[in-house]
C-alpha cells in the first residue's frame, strides 16, 4: 500500500517529461485513445513471473519493457526475493545509466529507463523475523539464503532500505489526522523546484542526479558531519556508491526541510535508511 501511495507525491511532470513518456507509451501500443497524453507519473507493477523481455525490452520487433514504460514514473517489484535472480540482475546497468539498450541482428535500439524502483519483500521465509507480534519460524541459515537471493550489487544501487514493522490494531482504529497526499506532493513540489533553481547551469534537475563532482560542489558539511560519514563508512562497510547516495538522500531531506545546508540530523537520518547494510 506505500509503494502505491509514492505515485500521489511525486512532483508533477512537467511537459517535457510527459512528452517523452507518451512516446514511450504510443510506440509499446498501450497508449489510450481516450487519453492520448500522458500527463500523470506511470506505476508499473510487473507480476514476479514476468519474463526478461517483458521487463527490460525485446523481442523480433523491440518494443520497451517494463522498465521503460516506467519511465520519469515508479517500477514496483512486489515480493523481490520470488522474481528470477537473473531478472533482478538486469536492472543493474538501468539503474546506473538510465537507459537500456537491446540488441539484434538488425539493428540497436536504446530507450530511456530512468524509473524509481520500489521493490519490497518479507523479511524472511515465514515472514516473522523481527516481529514483536509472533515468534519466527526459520533457522539463522534459511535467514541468510532468503536474503542472499538479492544481490549485494543490486542492493548497493537502492538509495534506501526500510524496515516496515506490523500496525498495531489501535493506530489502525485510530482518529488521529495525518497529512494528505496533496498536501505531502507539495512540499515535495516545493523541494524540486529549489533542486531546479540550484542546478539550472549543471544540466541536471535533480539530487538524484549529481555526479561525484557536483556532490562535492552542492553538497558541502561541516567537520561533525564528515566525521560521522566517516565513522558510518567504516562500520557498516560501505561502497563508493552507497556513499554517494546517503549524501544525495542527505540533500534531500534538507530540501525538505528547506535547509540550505546539510545538518547533522539530516545526515543521520539519510544514514538510517541504509538498514540492510547494517545486516551481517
């Protein structure tokens, strides 16, 4: 249900945006007649069976797979662990380029793949695991080879990691209010609009976006800061890549803030949502 709700509080398109998409659309044959322009976000939610050609692209004639039918949208990969490990494998180059290219005899075809991809699963076989509601039922061995399925490369690429605990029934049957979509999607219109501005002379748009360079240039810390990078860098055996991107999520966060600065609770709280690093 929350990787659902990620598609109302992305930022709008912008035209630019769903031009390319409804391209996208119009040449995989998918696109309505009654709605010949795409103007909302896709989310795209391939069932765990689903082939190789169908998720990144192909066939005699290459049409786009999921993964760009999913383009400037979300790619939602129910219960990952039961996808084919070799599928999951070929989401590495998209997630790093944005692109995917297929080809054939024929001839080479790129088409762009720049989707968010929410994938969730169970945090072991029975699904217990660190439940305070129910005992688990698997062995540490089972544990290991249940998570193993997805690999570190592929786990290194994911901005963040989450663990989601079972709902109590009270906050279920609870009247407390909370923050509507709408009213979420315009702080993170607001947050986008600030990213814009600051990289309108990079050629970029978003955090997401910098390169190791530009990192270095947006997003300065102070000392206390690096320190605590540093300590997290040693002890959680962090890669090249999964510094980057607590730093890009650092940004973020202060974005939506509206901090210019990256603060120590903004770094702290980006390195929070690394959890599956922190599993040995």
């Amino acid at each position: 249900m929350l990787s659902q709700r990620i598609q109302t509080i992305l930022p709008d398109m912008t035209f630019e945006e769903a031009l390319e998409v409804t391209k996208i659309h119009s040449v995989s044959g998918i696109l309505s007649k009654k709605n010949p322009f795409v103007s909302t976000r896709p989310f795209r939610s391939p069932h765990h069976t689903v082939s190789r050609t169908s998720l990144v692209g192909g066939g005699r004639i290459p049409k786009p797979g999921e993964i760009s039918l999913a383009h400037f949208g979300v790619l939602f990969l129910d219960e990952l662990t039961e996808f084919n490990k070799n599928n999951i494998e070929l989401l590495r180059g998209p997630l790093e380029d944005r692109k995917i290219t297929i080809s054939r005899l024929e001839a080479s075809i790129t088409y762009p793949a720049n989707f968010m991809l929410i994938a969730s699963m169970n945090p072991c076989p029975c699904g217990y695991y660190g439940s305070k509601e129910k005992e688990c039922r698997c062995t540490p061995e089972q544990i290991k080879r249940y998570l193993q399925k997805i690999s570190g490369p592929i786990l290194d690429r994911i901005d963040m990691h989450i663990e989601v605990s079972g709902v109590p029934y009270k906050k279920l049957k609870g009247t407390e209010m909370i923050e509507t979509s709408e009213e979420v999607r315009k702080r993170v219109n607001e947050a986008r609009k600030v990213q814009i501005n600051r990289y309108k002379n990079e050629g970029v748009f978003s955090n997401s976006e910098l390169t190791p360079k530009l990192i270095t240039k947006y997003c300065s810390m102070e000392k206390a800061n690096t320190e605590l990078l540093e300590k997290s860098f040693k002890k959680l055996h962090l890669s090249a890549r999964a510094y980057s991107k607590i730093i890009k999520v650092a940004r973020t966060i202060a974005d939506l803030d509206n901090s210019k600065e990256i603060k120590t609770q903004h770094l702290a709280e980006a390195i929070q949502y690394r959890s599956l690093d922190r599993i040995e």
